[in-house]
C-alpha cells in the first residue's frame, strides 16, 4: 500500500485505500477462507480429536489464523465501504471530524498489516523462527555490537507481540556476547525474521578504544525455521558430536547458570547448536536437538533455492556473508539498507527495535 501522510487530503487517502484493497481482494478468497474454517472447525469436533495432542494443536492453529484472517479482511471490507458516508457526515458535524481521521488511521494500518501477510508464502514462513546473532570481526567492539543487535531483534519481537525466550548465550571476553539464540514464537515469525538474516555494519566511536578512535565492526544474523515434526529431518547419531559443559550466559544476564548446557556438532554440515537455558541436561540436548534440524533445514531450503536461480540463470545473494544493512553512529546518524537503499537518521530509535519500515521495505522488493 502507498504510504499515505496524514496531511493527504482525505479524498486521495480514501482513493488509496480503495485502489489497495482491490488489488488486495484479487488475491484473497474470503469465500475459501470461510470453507476453511468450516472444515477446520468440522475436523476439532469430531470424535477423538484430542487423542492425538500434536495433531490437534497443529488443527487449532490453523484454524485460529484462518478464522482472524477471514475476520480481518470482512471487517476491512466493511469499513472502508462505510468511509463515504462518514465523509458526508463529517462534512455537516465537525465533532465527527476526529472520529473519520481515526478510522482511516484504523483502515490504513490494518491494510497495510493485511498487504504484509501476503507475502509470507513460503512452506514455514507463518511459523516460529530460531534467531542466532554471532559477533563477526572487529573484536571487543564486535562482540559488544553483537549484543546490540541481539537487544534489537528481541525488543522488535517483543513489539510485534511476539513471545521471546533466549536459549543460549555465551560471553564475549571484555564486553557483549560471542553468540547468542533465541526463539520467536508468534505468527509469520520466520517470515518476518528471514528478512534480517546477513551481516550487519556498525560505524562508531569505540568507547573501548583509548584513544577514541572510529572503529567497523560486524555481527552476523542466522534465522531458521522451528520444526515440530521431527521427520522432516533425518539425522544420523554417528554424524552427531554432542559435548556437555557448565553455562555461564553473559554474566547471568542473559541466562541462569547451570551445569548441564549441551553443545552439539553435525559434522557432515558443520553445523553447531548449543542450549543452556533448560534445567536438566536431556531437557537441554532435546530442545538443541531441534535447532539442529530447524537449521539443517534452513540450509537444505537455501541450496534448494539457490539451485533454481542458477537454473534460471540468476544469482541469490542469501547467505550469511552478505551485508544488509550499516549503522553508522559517527560522524553523522544514518541506517541504511543495502538491499533496498531504505534509510532512517534515527539510528537509536532502530536500535530500539523499529525494524518495521525495514523489513516491510525487503519483502516487498524481494516480492516483485
């Protein structure tokens, strides 16, 4: 949807959001996504549908994301046939004036919400996301950036209503933090969070630099999808190094100390996942276990990719090793997206989690 101001005379916000939603109602089917729920809500009422926990779970999910979708573009649809006669009316009662901006404030926001879930289509992009920040070069000051980035991504979750929890991290030597993983749990989160994956820039003032010095410093954003169903997978123990050893999360900041944090090794991808926050050793070697396979599947689901750009004769830039974005703190402020060329010159107020304009920006392109 076209960003509006809202200074836009109401006729042109009006005509916009009109023109949004028609390209919007093309692609979506409300007729289908009410036999959907119809099904959905035929399969939670027979018999025994709870035996199988897992199952059911997975039905409910679905049938709570359908059910609000369908809900959300029925009540859109009605609002925005209903901004016509809320016009006539403000024009002859100007108390009315404040409640007619409210409600295109209200259209806008929830058909811009709307127009961004219609770019999760990938096979896992409506599920959770498993989110590693690693520091990358630059030392003390890249291990500091690294936590910087990890209290970015986590409060911008936490702004999208997403349920946060830390499974691992492990401290830098002087300052910040080596690596850390934590999961998103909440609708569309790997499809939001893929779009952060690669390396981002820092340009500052070290403030551990004696002699006050700007410094670069890297730290790199991993993402992978959560996976349930364990046979989407197949992992060999033999291919498996699994190590024990005593957590020490940042300080106890970040996680509390105990002695059965699990560290495991795929060798044949040299994948390696750790979990510490979990009290007992098993506890701590399951919940790793299934970030080895969210990440085996990551990678198996970019060399797919990649593979079909090659067969198209095209290049995918999606790994690890591509810079995104750079945050440049001196001599000016300035965030700016490489992939997009999106910039903001509140570069704290990114810092505190405002990624949407960002990542919205990303997924848009990356949808053309």
């Amino acid at each position: 949807m076209a960003v509006t101001s809202s200074d836009t005379p109401v006729p042109q916000r009006i005509e916009a959001i009109k023109s949004s939603f028609g390209l919007l109602r093309k692609g979506t089917d409300p007729e289908a996504l009410g036999a959907d729920v119809a099904r959905l809500e035929g399969q939670m009422q027979a018999p025994g549908f709870w035996d199988d926990s897992g199952a059911a779970a997975k039905v409910n999910t679905e049938y709570a994301r359908t059910t609000r979708r369908l809900k959300t573009f029925t009540e859109l649809e009605s609002d925005i046939e209903d901004l016509d006669g809320l016009v006539e009316l403000a024009s002859e009662d100007a108390e009315l004036e404040t409640e007619l901006y409210e409600q295109l404030t209200s259209v806008e926001e929830r058909l811009a919400a709307l127009e961004e879930e219609r770019l999760f289509s990938g096979p896992y992009d409506a599920g959770d996301a498993l989110v590693t920040v690693n520091a990358g070069a630059g030392g003390t000051d890249a291990q500091d950036w690294a936590e910087m980035v990890l209290r970015m991504m986590m409060r911008w979750a936490e702004s999208r209503g997403f349920k946060v929890e830390l499974l691992e991290a492990s401290d830098g030597e002087e300052a910040g933090i080596k690596s850390a993983t934590f999961r998103a749990e909440g609708e569309n989160a790997y499809g939001l969070f893929n779009a952060e994956q690669g390396v981002h820039r820092l340009v500052r003032i070290s403030p551990f630099d004696a002699q006050s010095r700007r410094q670069t410093a890297f730290a790199g954003v991993e993402v992978a999808p959560v996976i349930e169903d364990t046979g989407d997978v197949e992992i060999d123990s033999d291919d498996l190094q699994v190590d024990t050893y005593r957590a020490s999360g940042a300080g106890g900041q970040h996680v509390n100390k105990t002695d059965s944090a699990v560290r495991i090794t795929h060798r044949p991808t040299g994948i390696v996942v750790q979990c510490q926050n979990e009290r007992s050793q098993s506890a701590n070697k399951d919940t790793a276990m299934k970030m080895l396979r969210s990440k085996i599947l990551e990678r198996q689901e970019r060399e797919r990719q990649e593979e079909i750009a090659r067969e198209k004769g095209e290049t995918l830039d999606v790994n690890f090793g591509s810079q995104i974005r750079s945050y440049v703190l001196h001599p000016y402020t300035m965030v700016k997206d490489h992939r997009t060329d999106r910039e903001m010159g509140d570069a704290q107020r990114v810092l505190d989690g405002d990624l949407d304009g960002f990542v919205r920006a990303y997924l848009l392109k990356s949808s053309n």
